[in-house]
C-alpha cells in the first residue's frame, strides 16, 4: 500500500510589512499629539510668592493681553461674545475650572472686564494664574 507523507509546514510570520506599520503608528502618534496642544498667548506673567496647584483638565483658559485683547482657544473675543463661550462650557461641565491668564503689564480694567462678566454669571470656580516668584 501506499504510505501518505506529510509534509510538515513551517509558520512564518512576514516581517516585510513591519516597517510599513512602525511608519503608519509614528504617523498616528505624531498627529494625536497635534491635536491635543492647547493655545498659549505669548505674555509676561504675574508673579507670586505663593501658588496653589489646581487641577489640569476641565479648565477654560481666558487669555488677556496687555493691549486688552482677550482671547479663548487662539480666538478674540469681546465681552459679549466671551460671555456666550463661558455660558456654552458651563452648561456642557458645571465644574469646571476658570482661568484668567494675564499679562502683568495689563491694565487692570482689561483684567476686570473679564472678572465683571464672570461676576454677571455668578461663576465662583475662577484662579488667577501667576508665575512663582523665585
């Protein structure tokens, strides 16, 4: 009779494409990166002797200048307009976190204009953000 041989199989695993998916990952990464930078105005700090740490997620981030300018997330905004982004994130996290970033040769009324609106919404979770002093 005749006697049925098999032939034994090695597994290979293909390795050719590995470097096409290390491409495609670094890719990946570098671009989620990007996307979760946030939007720093170039300004001088206030300095403080001392500074209490608060949380770093759930903030919304007031940017003023010292020409008045204020700004959210890279866009300029006046008064009203920055009452409706407050009002908009409120509503989406009730907790969230207020910081006023300012420049510290800003005028204080830019400062208070800011303050007066967050005063209207009655919104009490508000830091002033400063630098340590050394």
């Amino acid at each position: 009779m005749f006697e049925l041989k098999r032939k034994r199989r090695i597994a290979r695993i293909a390795t050719a494409s590995m470097s096409d998916i290390g491409f495609l990952l670094l890719i990946f990464i570098m671009l989620i990166s990007l996307i979760n930078q946030r939007h720093e105005e170039k300004i001088e700090y206030s300095e403080a002797k001392v500074i209490e740490k608060t949380q770093v997620q759930k903030n919304l981030e007031i940017w003023v200048q010292k020409n008045g300018i204020i700004s959210v997330d890279g866009k300029v905004l006046d008064s009203q307009e920055l009452e409706g982004v407050i009002t908009s994130r409120i509503s989406e996290e009730p907790g969230v976190r207020i910081h006023i970033i300012a420049d510290r040769n800003a005028p204080y009324k830019y400062v208070n204009e800011v303050v007066s609106v967050l005063q209207f919404l009655q919104h009490r979770t508000v830091s002033f953000v400063a630098k340590e002093e050394m």
